[in-house]
C-alpha cells in the first residue's frame, strides 16, 4: 500500500541553527498533511498543517513547504532549541472521505549545545 | 493540551487475558481514533469512531474490538491478548471529518507475556 516515508531516521542539530526535516509521500490524491511532534513517552503533539492547495505554511518558528510536483514535504525549524529535541512524523489524509491519517516511521531530531 | 485521558497509562498482562483500555476526552469532539505505535511501523490505525455508536475497522483491527456508547469515551477491548499485541495505544479525537488536525493522548503501554 502506500504511506507516508521520511527521507533521514535521525538528525543532529546544533543548537540555534535551523532544522529541515524531509518526508515523501506516494499518494498523489493526499490533499491534507500534518506534522507532529512526539517527545518520549508522550502522544504526539500538533505542529503544523497544510492543504494541498498551497505551497507553504508558516508558523512560529516553523514552516512547511509542501512540493505536489515531486510529492516531497518539509518541516523547516528555525533557531532550533534543546526543546525541539524529539521524533517529528509527518502524516498524509490518505482517505478523503473517512479522514484517515497515514503515517511516517519518524525522524528523530537531536539538539546539540 | 486536548482534554484526552488514556487509562491505564501501563498495564502488563498474560496471553489470552481480554483487556480493555479507555479513551476519555472533555472536548465533546464527535470524531475518535484508535492507533497503536511500534518499532519500524509508526502509527496504524486499529479502529474508528464518528460518534456514538458508530464505529469502522482501521488497518490493524483483527483482535480488537471498539465501543462508544457516550459522546466522551472511546473503548478498546482485546478479547484474548496476545503477545503480537504488545505494543503502546494511542487514542485520538478530532473535531471536524476532514481537514483539521487529530489531538493524541499520552498512551497507554501495554505488555502481553
């Protein structure tokens, strides 16, 4: 079937620097993507989203750039802090009609100080 | 953080025991989600609900079972636990059937000997 992938399993940071995390996806039709954040033993938590219709999304001190043409999705974090440090996921609305999240396996970010 | 309650937080039992773990949010969110979280796999969806009483089968749902009686609680119930079944449980709600984000709760870990 097709899902929701992460180019690196693992990124080193150094703190204040900026952080890019990669995901690819194979659904063409996916409309809907969302990144999260998961610290350990927690849920994951909601960072960012964006629809299909638009090519990038900002936050406070996050960005999303979403490329339809090469199915390529990117979480840029700016000035990264030792509080950024966890596995970030990204997820694809793979079915428009239910509203099911497929996931990525994760790429877990370290912050160096 | 998402009014979600996940209990217990860790439970250890034996094979062919029936477990059940609880989804409890205060959002009155009418859409509910079960996941479970391993190694290498990220999260699958095992069961879904849009509202009391109204429940559908995700990817992972062979051995689970889902009740949603109440607006605010959410159900898994493994009839007869085994081993493969081992794994963290995440219970997820969202407001809106399409684009909009799921909020996770903090998991319960369970342990299947």
């Amino acid at each position: 079937g097709e899902s929701v992938g992460l180019h690196l399993p693992t990124l080193s940071v150094q703190e204040g620097d900026n952080s890019i995390i990669n995901c690819a996806y194979s659904n063409s039709a996916s409309d809907y993507f969302i990144w999260y954040k998961q610290e350990s033993g927690k849920g994951p938590q909601f960072i960012i989203d964006i629809r299909s219709n638009m090519d990038k999304r900002q936050g406070q001190r996050v960005t999303v750039l979403l490329n339809k043409t090469v199915k390529h999705l990117s979480l840029q974090i700016a000035a990264t802090q030792p509080g950024d440090s966890a596995v970030y996921f990204c997820a694809e609305n793979i079915d428009k009609v239910d509203y099911k999240l497929s996931f990525g396996a994760g790429t877990t970010v370290t912050v160096r100080a | 953080d998402a009014g979600i309650t996940q209990s217990p937080r860790h439970k250890v039992t034996e094979t062919g025991t029936p477990v059940t773990l609880r989804c409890h949010q205060t959002e009155n969110h009418r859409y509910m989600y079960w996941y479970r979280q391993d190694p290498g796999h990220g999260l699958r969806l095992i069961h879904y609900s849009y509202g009391v009483k109204d429940t559908d089968k995700g990817e992972v749902s062979d051995g689970y079972s889902v009740s949603r009686s109440k607006t605010e609680d959410f159900l898994l119930t493994l009839e007869s636990a085994t081993s493969s079944q081992t794994s963290v449980y995440f219970c997820a709600i969202s407001e809106s059937k399409g684009y909009g984000a799921q909020h996770f709760g903090d998991g319960t870990r369970l342990s299947i000997l």
